[in-house]
C-alpha cells in the first residue's frame, strides 16, 4: 500500500483502461475492466459514461456519482513505462 496520491489527470481509454497521472508525477495504467461487471460501475458500460471521467477532489469521478478510491487506482495500476513493449 502507498501514501495517498491525488490523480491529476485522467485519460479514458478504448478498452476500458485508464491512463493516470499522479500528483508525484507518476504515470500509470489502470484496467477498468474487473469492475464494469459489478455495480455501480456496470453504469459506465450500459449509458457509454466511461469516457465522462474527470478529476474531482484528487480522484476520477463519472456521472452519475460514480467515483473510484485514488489508492485504489494506484495499487491496482501499472507504470505505463512497463507496459509499452
């Protein structure tokens, strides 16, 4: 587990994933995909909102009232430098 990282930046991707920027400066990828099944992220899905993502108070956040926890995203998140091959 990390100390607490604002997200600063949001990208949504094709695919469902994320790409994220950290207030350290940190670049990482996020796979979206695991939770679209469950609620209430399966929202994003069905009305197409996943691309509404935005930063509100240091996290993403969608329509809806839809937001996911920073540390969550971090801990479950990939350098995006590990992924480019």
């Amino acid at each position: 587990m990390t100390d607490l990282l604002d997200v600063v930046k949001v990208k949504a991707c094709d695919g469902y994933t994320l790409e994220l920027v950290f207030e350290n400066g940190e670049r990482r990828l996020f796979d979206m995909n695991p939770l679209l099944n469950k609620k209430p992220f399966s929202r994003l899905r069905e009305t197409g909102a996943f691309f509404g993502a935005h930063i509100d108070y240091g996290t993403v956040v969608w329509p809806g009232n839809i937001d996911i926890a920073p540390e969550t995203l971090y801990d479950r998140s990939v350098p995006i430098d590990m992924t480019a091959t």
